[in-house]
C-alpha cells in the first residue's frame, strides 16, 4: 500500500519541489518503480543460492 502511496505522489513531489522537468521526474518514477520491483527476485536468487547452502 505505502508503494502505491508514495508512486502516485513522486511525480508531482518532483516537479513541484524538486523542480525537474516532467520527463525527468517521469523516468527517476520509473526506475524507482522497476528497482522496487527487481530487488525482490534479486534476494530471492542470492538467498537461494547462499543461505540456501547451509
């Protein structure tokens, strides 16, 4: 719920704040969206292969 939260409001925090362009802020949205999306299956693989082990 808080990433739905905080991604809706990122955008308008950045360009009004922040003052970046909208592309700008657009695109940090976007990697901070893919980022919090790709971090999960990256511990998942290392806790799997490592911590797996023992």
């Amino acid at each position: 719920m808080a990433f739905y939260g905080i991604a809706s409001n990122l955008v308008v925090f950045l360009t009004t704040r922040l003052h970046e362009d909208t592309v700008s802020s657009v695109r940090s949205v976007n990697n901070w969206s893919g980022s919090v999306w790709l971090t999960p299956i990256i511990g998942a693989y290392i806790a799997d292969s490592y911590a797996g082990r023992a």
